[in-house]
C-alpha cells in the first residue's frame, strides 16, 4: 500500500477532491490541513511516513513536509495558487511583485520534485516567479454531479455568480459590482450570488445565498441558466465555473487568465471592465444556452481520469 499525504493550508475543498481521486485499492491518501500550530507537527509526522508528498498551494505550510520527503528521498509534489504566483497590484492581488516573497516562492517550486500548473495561464505565471522551473499542465477536474440541476428552462434563475470571500479585494477582483451593474440593466432577468455579499443598495432582482457548504453551493449553481465570471485580474482557473459549466450553465467570462481556456468555444468571453459587453453577452447566452456542450466540455476535458493520471505520474505512483 502506498502512502500519499494531500497538505494544504485553507484549501480544503480542493485537497479533498484530490484525495478521492487518488485514493484507490493500493492508495491509501491522508490529508493535512496546516492552519493550526499542533498541525504542522502532525505533517512532519505524516510527511515522515508518506511515500509521496503533495502541497496544493505553496507557503509557510510546504516547508516542513519538503524538508522532510527531500530527507527521506521522497517525492513532493506542488501545486501553486493564483495568489502565489500573481503580480496585479492594480487590484491588488499576488505576491510576485514582492522582491522577498518572490524569492520565497521560487526556493519551494525548485525544491519540489515537480511542479503542477492547473492551467497554461498560471504555467505562465510559474515560469515568471521561478525561472527555469517548467511546471506539467495537470487540470483541475469535476466530478460527475450527483445533482445535475434543473432543466435550463425550469431554472429559478437567469445568471448567476460565486464568490467567498467578502473583502474589498476580492469583491473587486471577482467583478462584483460589474455582476450588480449588468443586474441593474436587465432589471427582467434574475441574478443570483452563491456566497455572502454585504451591497449597498442591492438591485431587487438579484439574490444572495449567503455562505454555503461546498456542496450546497455547487447545488446552486445549478439552478441558475447562465453562469458569468467577470474577473478583472489574475484567475488561475476558474473552479466554481466548471462547476456550474457541469451543471449545464451557459459560461460568460472576462478575458482573463484560465477563464477562456476552461470555457473553450462553449461559452462566451468579454473584456474585462466592459459592462455594455457583458450584458450583451449575458443576452445572448440566454437568447442561445448550450446546456449539453457546456456539460459535456465540463466532464470530457476537465476528467477525473485525466486529473488521476497526471496527479500519479507526478507523485511517481505509476
């Protein structure tokens, strides 16, 4: 039985998703999640006894379990966020246009046995923090909803959106308010937020879900015809659009990062910043939805066997 240790720091959703895709018969995977002190003594210990590491994210919380597989010859395996590797001061979001933070980053990724890029926009990003570190393109993966969600045209909302964190920067970087300004345009359609949002002056027709679990807030997505992410900075991939992209969700995107590339020719794609471009977008999604490509793209290209297969050959379990 091969050991696997999944550590990670905050990124329970996607460690965990990652755990039931490698676990397996001759698999056995253990997760570690780094965000209390007792817990970095239980990952040296863990780290200790695993045949093979992977950190998704890298920070603080990938040192003690890369010392410790550098010192027992086992390979780790890291999977850097947005954050990490992002330099969007205008925003502001990432760490690369810090000198020692920068610098921080690149120590790990060339520490690491092999470096995982969900998309070829953060391989880009990777490449830029840490030269001559090349990372392996190894998508994010769906797994088959257990609820598919509504048909299209029983769906309780037109367009909806995600987010989970409420500060500023956030808000600014998902594109909340271009998100309110198409809502306050097409005052006929419906528009949901999963996830909390404190607004000012909310416009009648969109909703809020408040904060969900996980699952409850990829249920929601499904209930929604349309599904936008009108980024303005750095995006890596672009989760809760695959989500909802499985569901059947018609995808309306800004040019931004991973988003087009997960969206493929299935969806939409518009500048970001472009409010007249989004609605019209939005319009023409629901005048013409693509519920099947949409799902189809979701589940063929963003696979859990295709995901499996290159978390394996990376963690050297083939």
């Amino acid at each position: 039985m091969t050991r696997v240790l999944v550590v990670h720091r905050g990124g329970a959703s996607f460690a965990r998703r990652d755990g039931r895709i490698l676990s397996a018969p001759d698999v056995d995977v253990h997760l570690v999640d780094v965000r209390r002190p007792s817990a970095v003594l239980r990952s040296a210990r863990e780290a200790w006894r695993a045949d093979a590491v992977l950190s998704w994210f890298v920070s603080v919380h990938t040192v003690v379990p890369l010392v410790v597989a550098r010192l027992r010859g086992r390979p780790i395996v890291i999977i850097p966020g947005g954050y990490e590797v992002a330099d969007a001061p205008e925003i502001p979001y990432g760490w690369r246009g810090s000198w020692w933070r920068r610098r921080a980053v690149a120590l790990l990724l060339r520490n690491a046995r092999q470096v995982l890029a969900v998309s070829p926009a953060i391989a880009e990003c990777i490449e830029a923090t840490a030269p001559g570190v090349h990372p392996t393109l190894v998508p994010n993966a769906i797994e088959t909803p257990r609820d598919p969600g509504s048909p299209a045209g029983a769906r309780g909302f037109d367009v909806a959106t995600s987010i989970i964190s409420v500060d500023e920067p956030t808000r600014r970087l998902k594109g909340i308010d271009l998100f309110v300004g198409a809502a306050r345009r097409l005052p006929g359609r419906r528009f949901l937020v999963v996830g909390d949002l404190d607004w000012p002056d909310l416009p009648p027709n969109v909703r809020v879900t408040g904060l969900l679990d996980p699952d409850a807030a990829e249920c929601a997505l499904g209930d929604a015809r349309v599904y936008v992410q009108l980024s303005r900075g750095s995006e890596a991939f672009g989760s809760a659009l695959l989500e909802a992209m499985a569901r059947g969700a018609t995808p309306v995107v800004t040019d931004v990062g991973g988003l087009p590339w997960v969206v493929g020719d299935v969806g939409r794609v518009v500048p970001p910043d472009d409010v007249d471009a989004i609605v019209g977008a939005i319009e023409s999604a629901l005048a013409d939805p693509r519920p099947d490509a949409s799902t189809e793209r979701a589940l063929t290209e963003f696979s859990t066997a295709r995901r499996r297969d290159g978390l394996r050959e990376a963690l050297e379990l083939v």
